[in-house]
C-alpha cells in the first residue's frame, strides 16, 4: 500500500512544518463526515504511533493510521491553487463518488 506526493504539496508542506518550528510532519487520514460519509483529514503531527505507516517524500513525513491506510491506498496528494482559491487536493482512485460541495467521499 502506498500513497504519493506532488512536488507542490512538498513544498506547500516543508514551508508549514519550517514556520511551525517543530514536528515529524503531517498526518492523513480520513473520518466518518458529510454527505457522502467520509472526508479527508490532514494535521501536523509530533510523533508517530507505533502501527503508523510513515511515507518520506523530499524530507516531509506523511503518517496514516492502518485504518484510514486501507481507504487512502493509491492517492495523490497534491497543492493547487485556482484563482484566489488554494488547497490541498486529493486524487483517490478508490473514491466511488463525491457530495456536490466537494468535502466529501464514498468508498
């Protein structure tokens, strides 16, 4: 199981984590929301648990709990900007379908 990273999103990431002043890097996982039952959860993180898998991309850590692993296996994330808009973006060949708004996924 594996994810990727853009070269946008590791620098988007590595200039955040450089201005925070500490941690191992960014946690990605998913939880039960919206109106399509799952989103997606990004969050520094400070250490890694034991049964975390840890993915290194040009020295900015990606940590996934096993469970959100199984959900996220194969995606990309990327960071766009649109416009005045800019975020985080989510390639996931798992997703069936998304809510109109965008902010959620059904797996």
């Amino acid at each position: 199981m594996a994810i990727s990273m853009t070269q946008a999103a590791i620098d988007h990431v590595a200039r955040y984590l450089e201005k925070r002043g500490h941690g191992e890097g960014i946690r990605l996982g998913v939880r039960t929301s919206g109106c399509s039952g799952m989103a997606y959860v990004l969050e520094f993180v400070d250490t890694s648990e034991a049964d975390d898998q840890v993915f290194e991309f040009g020295g900015v850590k990606v940590v996934i709990d096993p469970k959100s692993l199984a959900y996220l296996d194969g995606t990309e994330l990327d960071f766009v900007r649109e416009g005045l808009n800019e975020g985080f973006k989510f390639s996931n060949p798992n997703v069936r379908s998304e809510c109109g708004c965008g902010e959620s996924f059904n797996i």
